[in-house]
C-alpha cells in the first residue's frame, strides 16, 4: 500500500525588499541579523552605526591604540627606574666625595623659576663659504629619524659653543685667561646641578673634552644647553668665585671636570675687573646687582658699567637716568633706586566756597625729594653729607647705617603744604598753614636703602634722603646734587675731569685696561666682548663654525660680506 505523503506546510512569504532596507544588516556573534531600524540614510541601526564609527574612523587602529598605550606605560617605567639609576649613582659619586650637599641644590634649583635674561642671542654662528657639493655617488637611503636626531645635535652643538664664544674677552686683554677658565667654571656650575649630566661628566677629565665629544647623544647635548643657557646669575657669581678663590683655602668642594666647584662663596670682595667677568655673561644691569651683598659691590659694579661703557640694558633698576648730571651721580656712588614722577611744583586753584564771606584762592606746594644708599667705607660719603647739610636750599634726613642715630637739617621735612588768600595775588604773601601741611616720616629712610631684588635691600649703607621745596624741577634737583658731588666734594671742573680722578687710580691698578690708538686718536677703554665672534669662535674652538642653518631663518647671524677681513 503506497505511503501516504505528508502535506508541506507553506512558509511564510519573503519580506518585501522596501521593508528590508530599513532594517540593520549587522550580525551578530552568531551570525543572526540584527534586524533593527536603520537610522537615517544608513544601513546600520544607531547602536551599530556608533560601532562602527568608532572602529573604522576615529581609530583606525584594530588594537594597535592600546598597544600603543601599554608602549608609552612600559617607555614611562623605564626612564623612571633610569632615572632612579641615574640618582644613585649620582648619589654615590658625591657621597665618595663627601659632597652631597650638591644634591640639596639641585633640588632647590628644580623648583626655582629659570629665567633668560642674559643679553646674549641663541643664533648660531656661521660662515659666507657653503660646503662643495661631492660627487653624486650611489648611496644608502638613511632613516630619515636618525638625519633629523643628527642635525639636531649638530644644531644645539653650533648654539653651545656660539654662546660660549659671545662670552670672550679681547684677545690682547690680560684677562682673556680668566675669562676662559670663567666659562669653564661655569660650564661645571651648569653641569653640576643634573643628574644625568653629572653622570656623564665623569667619563672626561676637562671641560673642552666634553664640548668637543660630537658622539654625545642628542639629550644630553640637549640637557647641556638648556642647563648652559638658563644659568642663574648666583651660580654665575659662584663660578667666577671659584676662579678667583686660592685653591689652598677653606670650604667643601666637588671636583667636576678637573675643576672644584664650591658649596659656599668664599666672601672675598670682587677685583673691579671680575665685574667685567659678570656683566660679559649677563648683560642686564638688574640680574647683576642682584648678586651684590654690600653697597661698595653696588657702587663698583655701577662704576664699571659707566667707565667701561658696557651699555647694558636697564628693567627694574637703571643706572642711566634720563636726566643732566646723573652719569655724575653714577660714577660718585650716589645710585637711586628710581626717581618718582612729581606733579607741578605749585598748583593754585580758586575755591568758590564761602570762607570769611568771600570766596578765597589756595595754593598746594610740593617739594620734590631724591633718595639714596652711599658707602660707609668712602670717606667722600661724609664730605658730600656734610655739604648738604650746610646747603640752605636742600633739606636732609640721614643716617649712618641701620642702627644709626636719624639727622635732620631741619626739625621738620615738609612733603606738601597748603596757603590761601582772599586774591590770587595775596597768595604770594600769605603764610602757609600748619594745619594742613604733611611732612616726611623717619620711614622714608627704607626708600634710600639699595635694592638688589624685589623687596630684598641692603640696610647697611649711608642713608640719605635729599629735599628741595624750591621752585626748580626734578632736572634742576639733579643738577644742583651732582654739582655738589663735582665742586665740594671732588674738586672738579666739569665730567670728564671727574672720570680722570676716578677713573686714573683704577687704571694704574691694572683693573681697567685702556686701548691706545697711538697717533689716530686718544686712548680708550677696552672692551669688555670681543667684538669679533667670529675670530672669538675660532681662537676658542680651533676652526671655523660650518653653515648649519638656511639664509632666511631669524636665528641666523649675518655673517661678514665675502672678501671681507676677517
């Protein structure tokens, strides 16, 4: 009997292809569609849309960003263990030296604010001549990564040694020596105050071994400059401390470089021409008196600025007053901190008010006045203290250091005073009235006290606080102070025999080299730089500097016209 075939149940008809377009054609990890409504002119529902973009746009990587992460973690823990290695070995050095008080330092200048204000430029040094292009040979592709390390290196190798370079003195000064064993000390200084760089110094035995090692790597020459370039100017006072101190005295000492860099200064005065040393690395009168202890290191600094005509650029504090006489008042030692702005001596104005039933005219009268810090240790302080109290037209508030007795020419030091009369005529016979006068407080002395920095000043010092309730402006003040400094107390006849009374001794000395031009003219102060760096660049380094950078880039210093002298 035949079987009975089973009937075929009809399966349900296809989706109309219309309603297939609106759902999402992503599977899922078992292959099933995910069937969802399609966003907005896209095949994919939102929550795979958003997957997708992800993947395919904003990564693009297919794990490779995680990968790269766990690199960066791995690159992060070993420089902080090379580091750590670093410290201890560091540690291990000075502790052999009995110097860890270097690490006490480094430290404390970790956490200091750097600052660049040295005057000197970072543009490299170059010459006209352009390398020979060689022959076209076949060569080797390198890998561009290790060109562009190499010409950065190159780079930083030609800013080293062209800052090093600015800082020569001339080569016919009998200070040239010691400016390049300054340099030298203060390449230690810079070196001494890393870690890494410290490690390093230890595989050479000078200092010109290390800066003529072209197989340094690239960190480390970078480390180099930024340490060399952001020296604090303290550090630059310590290096030249280090030059100038016997080598049989007193005081801890780490041996850097073949060299002895110290813990403490050895608190020997400066020689006028170790100022030359200070303002030849830092060209800012402000960073220099900043390092001044006493106010003779003011006042000597300030002569030598002045005499030597260094020109150096003026912030916070200047030396250069804008004003008739103030080079006088300079080279005296007689150095402001600032000259305030002062309104009009005398301003009257009509008050329409009713005063005994009319109305009356007042007049407001403002004394001008001029502070300053003198030497205890010059004897020309006192002449010049004692001339202004004997002048009847300057009223004086002094006092012989911090602790010193308070004299006044007069009981009272008026500040501004006040009159008024019924007509503007009457004003010129009226009596001023007490009342309304306000004077000067024994506090103004703080304001004659040198300041080195901020608010830090030198208390122990001349102080003089000078008066004028005269009719003259602050020009005719200055006028008349440096006329007392030219005619009382120096004897002089005008500037220029003040500088031959000052400038002579110093001269005879040795500490100021005068330059003479034998019949094409007088005699000169000697400069401070060599005005050739390029001369300067090779007597240092024994050759030329190679053309490192293009033309047309602002860092480049021009180099000499071809056919030149050089």
């Amino acid at each position: 009997m035949p079987k009975k075939q089973k009937e075929s149940i009809p399966l349900p008809p296809p989706p109309p292809v219309d309603d297939l377009a609106d759902l999402c054609a992503a599977l899922d990890a078992s292959g099933r569609l995910c069937n969802a409504k399609t966003k907005e002119a896209s095949r994919w529902c939102p929550r795979h849309d958003e997957e997708r973009i992800k993947l395919y746009i904003n990564y693009k990587d297919f794990g490779h960003k995680t990968f790269w992460h766990n690199l960066v973690k791995q690159m992060y823990r070993i420089e902080a263990l090379l580091s750590d290695v670093e410290q201890r070995a560091c540690a291990l050095l000075l502790e052999a030296q009995n110097a860890l008080w270097v690490l006490e330092l480094q430290a404390d200048q970790a956490d200091s604010l750097q600052e660049d204000c040295s005057g000197h430029g970072d543009g490299v040094i170059s010459t006209t001549s352009k390398p020979r292009p060689g022959p076209t040979d076949i060569v080797d592709v390198e890998d561009p990564l290790d060109v562009a390390l190499r010409e950065k290196c190159t780079l930083l190798w030609a800013k080293i040694k062209s800052r090093l370079a600015r800082y020569c003195a001339p080569v016919k000064s009998k200070f040239y020596k010691e400016r390049i064993d300054v340099i030298h000390a203060c390449v230690r200084r810079a070196i001494y105050t890393d870690v890494k760089l410290l490690v390093v110094a230890q595989n050479y035995k000078t200092v010109m071994a290390l800066l003529t090692d072209t197989t340094l790597d690239v960190q480390i020459v970078e480390k180099l400059w930024h340490a060399i370039r952001h020296l604090y100017v303290h550090e630059v006072r310590a290096a030249i401390d280090d030059v100038l101190r016997p080598n049989d005295g007193p005081g801890e000492y780490v041996t850097v470089l073949g060299g002895r860099v110290y813990k403490d200064l050895s608190g020997i005065s400066f020689p006028f021409h170790a100022w030359g040393h200070m303002t030849a690395l830092f060209q800012c009168y402000s960073c220099v008196r900043r390092v001044c202890k006493t106010v003779d290191e003011v006042v000597t600094v300030t002569r030598f600025v002045v005499l030597n005509m260094n020109g150096l650029s003026q912030s916070a504090l200047k030396y250069d007053i804008p004003y008739d006489g103030s080079k006088v008042l300079s080279l005296c030692g007689f150095i402001p901190n600032a000259i305030d702005t002062f309104p009009p001596r005398s301003v009257i104005s009509k008050c329409n008010c009713v005063y005994n039933g009319v109305p009356h005219w007042e007049e407001t009268g403002v004394s001008y006045v001029l502070c300053a810090g003198l030497s205890l240790t010059d004897p020309q302080s006192a002449v010049f203290v004692n001339a202004c109290l004997r002048d009847p037209a300057l009223m004086v508030i002094v006092r012989k250091g911090a602790d010193g007795r308070i004299i006044k020419s007069t009981e009272r030091v008026w500040a501004e005073r006040m009159r008024q009369a019924n007509t503007r005529a009457g004003l010129r016979t009226a009596e001023w009235d007490p009342a309304r006068t306000v004077y000067y407080q024994d506090s103004v002395l703080e304001e004659a006290c040198p300041r080195v920095y901020n608010t830090e000043v030198i208390e122990d010092c001349f102080q003089v606080v000078l008066v004028d309730g005269g009719t003259g402006s602050m020009a005719d003040l200055i006028k008349k102070v440096s006329d007392i400094w030219l005619e009382k107390v120096y004897k002089a006849a005008d500037t220029m025999e003040l500088i031959a009374d000052i400038a002579i001794p110093i001269v005879k000395s040795g500490e100021l080299e005068i330059k003479s031009h034998g019949k094409r003219g007088p005699p000169m102060v000697m400069a401070n730089l060599e005005t050739d760096v390029l001369a300067a660049y090779k007597r240092l380094w024994g050759q030329a500097p190679a053309e490192l950078v293009d033309d047309d880039l602002p860092e480049r210093i021009a180099a000499p016209a071809p056919g030149a002298k050089k």
